[in-house]
C-alpha cells in the first residue's frame, strides 16, 4: 500500500461521510413531509376557490356564483392534494419544498399565494389559445384534417 493509496481511499470515506447526511436528509417519507408542510401553507381549498372566483368573474354576473359553487362542489381537493404532494416528492428535494414552505408562509409569500387564482385566470386563457394555434398550425403542416370542434366530439 502506498501513502497515495491510502490518502484516496480516505479522501472517498470522508466524502461518503459528508454525503450521508444529506442523503439521509432527503429520504421519500422526509419529502412527503415537508410536502404536507407545504399543503399547510398554501392551502389547496384557498386556492382553488381564489381561482374559481377569478375565472367566475368571466362570465355574467348572474352566472358567476353558480359557477363558483358548482367547480367548488365538484372539486376533490383530497385529490388535487395528494397529486400535488406526488409531484412534489418526485420534482423537488426536501430542502427545495422546505424552502417553498418558507417562502409561502411569508408575508410576501402569502400575498403572491392571494393572488396567484387571479393571475392563472388571467393567464391560462392566452396559453390555452396559443398552444391550441401551435397545434393548428402543426397538424396544418402535417396535412391532416384537424379535430372536430368540441361541440361535435364524442
């Protein structure tokens, strides 16, 4: 055994020493956790509603609370939480959602959250529209004859 050798395989213990911890700190069940954390703090129901509202605010003022009532009714927010904490746990690391946790449960946090039902209502509108043009045009180059209106689909 030479001194080099020796150094390296101490040099690789050391940094599988330093790695462990952080690995362990970002198991599945320490990420579902701080998932559930996150839920907390944004609070699903909240901002489901908060969109719901915005995107009533759409329609004619006669419509707007039936409408609000209706999506909220029909909304399984248990559902919409759990699809949320998975997409989570494979998207982020533990300390990215603990970091949004702490930014969410900000004031600044808190704002954003009150007004991000608002901003999608504002938004999803021109990204619907523009991604259904791309998709025109792509079908148009491709020379198929594009889909059915909605009103004619089965």
């Amino acid at each position: 055994m030479t001194m080099a050798w020796v150094r390296g395989v101490l040099t690789a213990l050391a940094l599988v020493a330093v790695a462990m911890p952080a690995a362990a700190q970002d198991s599945q069940a320490d990420r579902v956790a701080a998932a559930k954390e996150l839920l907390k703090v944004q609070r699903m129901d909240t901002m489901m509603n908060e969109m719901a509202t915005a995107i009533a605010e759409t329609l004619p003022p006669a419509e707007r609370e039936p409408f609000r009532q209706m999506l909220m009714e029909d909304l399984d927010i248990a559902t919409l939480e759990s699809a949320a904490t998975n997409a989570m746990v494979k998207t982020f690391t533990t300390g990215e959602i603990r970091a949004m946790a702490r930014f969410y449960g900000s004031p600044e946090g808190q704002s954003i959250q009150r007004k991000m039902g608002t901003y999608m209502a504002e938004v999803m509108p021109i990204l619907q529209a523009a991604t259904m043009k791309a998709a025109q045009r792509y079908i148009e180059r491709r020379g198929a004859p594009p889909p059915p209106p909605p009103s004619q689909r089965r």
